[in-house]
C-alpha cells in the first residue's frame, strides 16, 4: 500500500522526469487518452450486445468432435474370423 511519503516521492519524480513546463501538457494528454480509451470500451460493450452474448452460448452449445476409437489389433482380428 502506498503511503503518503511514497506519494510524495512519486510526484518529486514525476516533476523531475517531465518538468514543471510539461507536466500539464502530460497529464492533459494522458486524460484525453484514457478518455478516448473509456468510450471505446463502452462502444464495444454496447454494441450489439444480443448478438454477442447469442455467439458465446453459440460457442458452447457446439458439439465437441470425438476421439477416433482406438482399436487394438487383437480385438480387430477376433471380430474378422467371426
């Protein structure tokens, strides 16, 4: 957990890295991108949500492919001479 003493030692090094100059610049970026990122997110969530939720139970109602039947050679050859 972080504590208010490496709170303050994250921002020291934060105005270190950017500078005071374009620290408001960076965190203006970094709102727009994690703004673009949330309504992308919720675009996807909405749309079409009956067909994406159709498609996953699609997905699992499918029938699943069977194993070939292994056949032992001695069972194969009984069955022929009979």
């Amino acid at each position: 957990m972080l504590s208010g003493s490496h709170i303050l030692i994250l921002l020291l090094v934060v105005l270190l890295v950017f500078g005071a100059s374009r620290l408001p610049n960076a965190a203006r970026s970094l709102g727009r991108s994690m703004r673009i990122f949330k309504s992308e997110m919720d675009e996807m969530r909405t749309d079409n949500p009956e067909q994406n939720g159709q498609e996953a139970i699609e997905q699992q109602r499918a029938p699943q492919p069977n194993p070939a039947q292994q056949v032992n050679p001695a069972q194969q050859q009984n069955q022929n001479s009979n």
